[in-house]
C-alpha cells in the first residue's frame, strides 16, 4: 500500500506536480503520425500532462505543438488557418510560427509590433516525429535523444501503431501491464472440454499467433496462478520475470519490460513471432491515451495481422475513428452476464478491454491506502519504487533513469519455456543473448546497461 501522500505523488502528472516534472525530462508521444496526414491541413487539439495544447503540421511536414490561445483576445487557435509555415488566428490575424513566435501582427504598424512581439510568443515545445508517432519534449532542459525503442527502429512496414483512450489515471492502467498475474484468471476462457478449452483459447488470444501464445500456455497459467517473480533494474527502466510450472521438469517464463517514464512490453512473444507494447500518456489525473503498437524485427508485418490489429486482436481495442474504445466505462464494455458463465472469465470481448474493465473499476484514480499486496505484487511494488525515487531525483536536478541513455531502450520481452532449474537471467541469457533482453550490438553498449 501507499500513504495518501505518495499516492498522490504517483499519480498526478498536471503543471507544478512532482510526476509531472518527471514525465518533462523525457520524450513522449502527444500523436499518432496519421492524426496529422497533410501539411497545412486541419490542426488538432491536444491535452497531456494536463496541458491544453494545439498541433499542426506546416508547409514543410514539420509539426508545430503550441498553446492554443491567441496572445490578442485570447480566441482559440483551433479555429484558426493553418497557412505558410504558421497559424494564423481567424479574430485578427495574428500569426504564430511553429515556435510559437508571433511572426505578423496585421492590426499594428512596425513599432508597436517590435514591442509585443517577445511578449505574443506562445508556449511552444518541439515535437519529433519517431516511428509514426508525434513525440513531444516538454522539460526545461535542452532536448535529449529519442529513446531507442526497436518498434521505432524497424522498417515502417516491419509494425503497426495505434493507440486507445483509458479511463482512468495512467499509473493503475501501467501496473496492469506490469502485473502479468493477472492472466490466470482476468483472460481465461471458460470451457468443460479439452476440445473446448482449445477453441475458446483461439478465440481469447485472437491476433496472437498460435505459437505466441496457445491453449497449452494457458493452460500453464490457469493452473499455476502463483507465479515466481523477479525484478531486476536496467539502464531504461525494469525487466519483470514471472515463472509458473510447465512440462515436467520446465518452467513457462513470461518476462515483461517496463521503459520509463511509461512505456510497456508484453510477455507474450515466442522467438520469431510479434513482439506488443503499449505507451501510458496522462492527459489529466483521469484519463490516458494508450498508444499500442506491434512489430517484428525479422519481416513485415501481413495484412491478415494488421487487420486483426485494426479490429481489435492482441493488445489492441477495437476503436472508433476518434480511437474511443467500442467497449468502454459508459456501456459497461458491453459485458455480457451469460457469456461470463460460459465463454470467458469476464464476460467481455477483447485482451485489451478485459484490461480497462479491471483498470478502470479500481476507480478514476485507485486509492492505494487500501490495498492488501502480496508475493505476486513484487513489479507493482518496483516500478512504484522506480517512479517515486524519479520525482525525489527530479527534485534534486539529478536526471532519472534513463532520461540520458537512449541506446538503454533497445530491449526485448517475452516468452520462453526453459529447464526449471535456470533463474530469470539465465532464461533471458536463453532467449535473447543478454540477461536484460539487450538486443543492441555494440559490445561497448552492453556492458553499460547492467550497471
């Protein structure tokens, strides 16, 4: 459990608040790259971190990220023309450059334009446009380097990226990725036959592929809902291991990555097949945008996979053209009372609704005072822990981890069934090559990251 006070400090990210000030030091997505299809076309209104803000992509395919309010009288920019490298306020005329500089005041002459213009710049921060998504820089400090994620680094064709709005804070919607105990009982298929559980697990792991994830590995983790933990501390953030037993004589490891200051893999890959991750981005204390994305380091991805993507398979929601999940906190995920008895755990379609029904019952922002932890607990514990030290760090001017290390992000997670007496390094060692997952290949590089 938390006191009030540290769970307060977890979970607000707004202007002037400790976490937020820890999510500033580092390079986080506001847009998906598409949101944004044409230059000088339709702006689009953007809140993160509490912040009500305004993005535009210009006659050069740069992309501006400013306050959307005129400096004149205040109109909303949104309502703006978007116009030779700049908005333009639709009230006046006053016109904005992509680093918020006033760049035309029309209603004055020269002289009085010289002397309002330092005090007409809006709030502006730079934006990155990095594995088709829009990344923002918001902290005080000179821009650090884009995180090394692999999903970004592979060829466009090699992932596909989405994202979904949750309804509640950021900080409960990352634990459950990073509580991967959960799958024993959250996503299972209830079935009465061999020949059943078979094509119930097809239907739950719908847009995995059957050797990501099957019916035996599920098996293994309804059976075994006491998983053993490790935890263990990178350059980027934490690997998180839970085994459960498996065959005879094996163990079936499910080993997660958690990147700070918000970003997720999943457990689920087998060698050679997808690899799932998901990006938390507060818009207030009450809301997140999750963005999800799926890649594969060998080939493309198939049209079959992305389409099952774009309808909701794996981690991804099935969305509307605004990306509000089908399935949501209003309609109750659509949850269905006979299905729960017959088809699955929940009653409810999808992975990734299945996860913001749970999420968001804990409330708009779970109160922590009243949790009850146990063994099973251990990565919840840690990336509190994890996140906590980064705002006293922030606080102090010491950068957080891996706000300055981007060659730390290039990590794996996944699955993988070993010999029961190898520990979680060891099993990463056997899967990836690096007791981290560290797939970069730079000797030099490795060895800075087990610090």
């Amino acid at each position: 459990m938390l006191t009030q006070e540290k769970n307060i400090r977890l979970t607000h990210t707004g202007p002037n608040t400790a976490m937020g000030a820890v999510f500033r030091q580092y390079w986080i997505p506001v847009l998906l790259s598409r949101q944004l299809p044409e230059q000088d076309g339709s702006p689009v209104r953007v809140k993160v971190l509490g912040e009500e803000l305004l993005a535009f992509r210009a006659s050069d395919g740069q992309v501006g990220l400013v306050s959307p309010r005129c400096p004149h009288r205040g109109a909303d920019l949104y309502f703006g023309r978007n116009e030779e490298q700049g908005i333009r306020c639709s009230y006046h005329g006053w016109k904005f450059d992509l680093q918020g500089q006033c760049v035309h005041m029309p209603t004055s002459n020269d002289d009085a334009y010289c002397k309002v213009k330092d005090r007409a710049r809006l709030t502006a921060y730079p934006v990155r446009e990095w594995g088709d998504m829009l990344w923002a820089y918001m902290g005080p400090l000179d821009c650090p380097e884009l995180p090394l994620m692999e999903f970004a680094l592979v060829p466009e064709n090699h992932r596909y990226v989405s994202k979904k709005l949750q309804e509640c804070n950021w900080a409960q919607a990352a634990e459950g990725g990073i509580d991967t105990a959960h799958f024993s009982f959250l996503h299972q298929p209830i079935a009465n036959s061999d020949k059943e559980w078979s094509d119930k697990s097809a239907r739950m792991t719908r847009g995995y592929s059957p050797k990501t994830m099957n019916h035996e590995h599920l098996r293994w983790m309804k059976e075994d809902p006491q998983p053993q933990y490790e935890v263990h501390r990178h350059g980027a953030g934490l690997v998180l291991g839970g085994s459960r037993e498996a065959n005879p004589g094996e163990r079936y490891w499910r080993v997660a990555q958690y990147l700070m200051p918000c970003h997720g893999y999943t457990p689920s890959a087998m060698p050679g097949q997808n690899y799932f991750g998901q990006t938390w981005v507060p818009i207030d204390e009450y809301s997140c945008w999750i963005y999800v994305y799926a890649w594969n380091p060998e080939r493309p991805l198939t049209q079959e996979e992305i389409s099952l993507y774009k309808t909701g398979g794996a981690v991804f929601s099935e969305t509307d053209a605004s990306f509000i999940p089908l399935r949501r906190r209003d309609n109750e995920y659509l949850m269905d009372r006979v299905r729960q008895k017959h088809e699955n755990f929940t009653g409810i379609e999808g992975v990734s609704e299945q996860d913001a029904a749970i999420q968001d019952s804990q409330g708009r922002i779970a109160d922590r005072t009243r949790e009850l932890l146990g063994p099973t607990d251990i990565g919840v514990v840690r990336f509190r822990q994890l996140m906590l030290e980064s705002a006293d760090q922030v606080e102090q001017s010491i950068p957080p981890l891996g706000s300055n290390n981007p060659s730390a992000y290039k990590v794996r997670a996944g699955a993988q069934v070993a010999p029961e007496n190898l520990n979680m390094k060891e099993v990463m060692t056997m899967r990836f090559g690096d007791p981290i997952g560290y797939v970069a290949d730079s000797p030099t590089n490795k060895e800075t990251q087990h610090g």
